[in-house]
C-alpha cells in the first residue's frame, strides 16, 4: 500500500517534480547501447544455466532491498538525465547492488546497465534495468519493476523481473521453464494462451504516442479494430500477463536493450514468440511485438498490411 503523508512541507507525489539538476548524475555515461547485431531467439542451447539463474534470482533479492529502501520517499533524490528522463537515488542504488555481486561472483561476465553503460565482455552479458518504471517509482506508485537478463552470443537466456512493492517475481531460462510466485508461497509455471483469432485476442498496446511518433498510428488503429479487447497497461506488467496466458499480443517502442532483455526468456518459455516490430529476433531494434505463438504471424501481417490508398479508395467508389 502506498503511504499518504499529510506532514507539512514535505513533497506530495502529485506535486511538480523537482528538478535538481539537469545534469546526468556522477558515474552516468550518456546513451549507450550494444551492438545491434542479428541474433535468433530460438537458437538451441546445450548448456547448464540453472547456476545462472539461482544467481539471477539472488541479484534480484538485492535489488529489491535497495530500490524498496527508498521507495516512496518524500525525500527521494530525482535528477534528469542528458535523454530527458529521470533517474532516483534509487536506480542507482539498485544497479550498483547488482553490480557489486556481478563483480564479485561472475568478474568475466559483461554487463550493460541502464545507469552506468556497458562493461566487460558481450559473450556473457548481464542487462540490466535497475528500475523499469522510474516514473511510477518517484511517484509513489508501485508498479515498476527490475530487470535482469543473461544474454549468451546475443540470444537472452535468463531473465527475472521482479515487482518487490507488489510481492510479484517471474523468471525463467532457456529449458527450464517459466515461472512466477503465487500468494501460498509455492511457484507456479507459467504458460501462453491458445487463442488462435486476433477477434478474440486481448492486446496491450502500452501507449498511443509511441505508436504515433513511430509513425505506426494507423497501425494501432487498426490493431484496436481488430482484437477483442485493446488496453494499455504498460512497462513490464503486460508481458508478464502474456506469459501468464491473460493476453494475446504486447507491442511497442523506443525500447532499448534492458528494457526487454530479461522478457525474452520469460515469454518464450512461457510458449510466445518474442520478435521486433518488424519480426527480427532482436533486442536492438528499439521495438517489441511478443504474442502468445499462435497468432504472431497473423499480428505481424495486420500491423504491416498497407493502408489503402486515396487513389484506390475513389477508385472504387460508385459514380455519381
């Protein structure tokens, strides 16, 4: 539950953010991303990454004590980064957690992190969004999540996304499932839908101005059209209920590397198809489409059927 302060002076939530410094924080590198080089999803895996995830999950645990530690903080520390966007004491706290076990227990792992860029090498890369939400966060709303994948030659194949102010983990790993916590403490495995018609499909389009700007507007348009059910929830949440089987198809963009690196393993092992916007097996194309298998072709064909054309609609229209 979120806490209501009623403390004079104090900073309530729905107040103007402050703006404290429009310089990016000490140790920030400005935009970074890796490599956009092609890889596939599906490309077998021979090895053993049950050690991989039990780290995963650990670094999770750390994660959630620090960015739960300053959560909803009428004192929160909130700055602005060169791109525009914020970034809280506790994004930084939280990859610094990660990272300080990473260093430790995997030296010879890479890592590429949302606050602090790329180090090390890519075979085995660590991705990481300490905060997936910061907006929700530094607001005092709790969904937001932390992200953390393993990345193998490219191909993502451990991802956990934890939500620490809702109690709500997912994880999985190429062969070992996917999975989530349930109130009675047990683990639950995860599995898609078998809806197999876009009429009775429930998509999460996550924002209408992303959509826009991408220069997809009609795209959407005709996607709400078409589906049973159109919302947009937003950030991790909807993957997560894909995986869960409550959705049919997730999409959007402007999305870097951490931001849907961990949902790759997660929803494919779930039985999904994880792509690019176009369809690529890519986390570098700053777009995602995951749908529940099934129907990612026929997604993929209405999202890029071509619009008709004034031409041909007068065209077919009867003379007056």
């Amino acid at each position: 539950m979120v806490r209501t302060r009623r403390t004079e002076g104090q900073r309530y939530h729905h107040d103007p953010l402050p703006r404290k410094s429009s310089a990016a924080p000490p140790g920030y590198p400005g935009p970074v991303t890796s490599p956009a080089r092609p890889t596939a999803f599906d490309t077998p895996f021979d090895g053993d990454l049950r050690a991989d995830l039990a780290l995963a999950l650990r670094l999770a645990d750390a994660a959630d004590a620090a960015s739960m530690a300053r959560f909803d903080a009428a004192d929160l520390d909130i700055q602005v980064k060169a791109d525009a966007t914020h970034v809280t004491e506790a994004d930084l706290a939280t990859e610094r957690a990660i990272r300080a076990i990473l260093e430790a227990e995997r030296p010879g792992d890479g890592v590429f992190g949302e606050e602090f860029g790329v180090t090390g090498d890519t075979a085995r890369q660590w991705i990481i969004d300490p905060i997936d939400g910061t907006a929700n966060y530094l607001k005092g709303i709790p969904m937001w999540t932390t992200l953390i994948a393993l990345a193998i030659d490219g191909v993502p194949r451990v991802g956990v996304a934890s939500q620490p102010a809702l109690g709500r983990r997912w994880w999985a790993a190429s062969g070992l499932g996917a999975w989530t916590n349930t109130p009675d403490g047990s683990d639950a495995r995860l599995s898609v839908s078998n809806v197999d018609r876009i009429d009775q499909a429930s998509a999460s389009f996550q924002s209408i101005s992303q959509w826009d700007e991408a220069g997809h507007l009609d795209a959407v348009i005709r996607l709400s059209r078409a589906v049973w059910r159109d919302r947009g929830y937003g950030d991790t949440w909807p993957y997560m209920l894909l995986a869960e089987g409550r959705l049919e198809f997730v999409a959007e963009f402007g999305v870097k590397e951490y931001d849907i690196a961990a949902l790759v393993p997660i929803v494919t092992e779930a039985g999904g198809r994880f792509t690019s916007f176009d369809g690529a097996d890519s986390i570098a194309g700053r777009s995602s489409l995951a749908t529940n298998g099934r129907l990612h072709t026929a997604f993929l064909e209405l999202l890029h059927a071509p619009d008709p054309s004034p031409a041909s609609s007068s065209a077919s229209e009867p003379p007056r």
